[in-house]
C-alpha cells in the first residue's frame, strides 16, 4: 500500500513537474527556450532548417 503511494506521488509529482516547465518554456517564446538561443546568430527557424538541410 505505502509503496503504491509512493510511486503515484512520484508519478503524479514528475508530471505536475514537467508541465509547469513546459508552460514556463512555452511563455518564453521560440528563441528563448531554443537550447542553441545562445550561439544561434539567426532565428531559430533558420537553424532548423540549416540542419535539416544538413542532415539530407
């Protein structure tokens, strides 16, 4: 009983977790939550198409 507590606290704790942090992330806007925001020189659309022409 306690360990099925325990798993759907841990559960329902890392799913509660992870959608604060992609409202958080959604608020911030395309750029901002890019992980290459800090290197990209252009927008982030250009990057992806950059590599996705890269990768053909």
């Amino acid at each position: 009983m306690i360990v099925n507590i325990s798993l759907g606290l841990i559960i329902f704790g890392y799913a509660g977790w992870m959608m604060v942090r992609h409202i958080k992330k959604s608020k911030q806007g395309k750029c901002a939550a890019c992980p290459l925001h800090k290197s990209c020189s252009g927008s982030c659309s250009e990057t992806e198409s950059t590599s996705m022409t890269e990768m053909k």
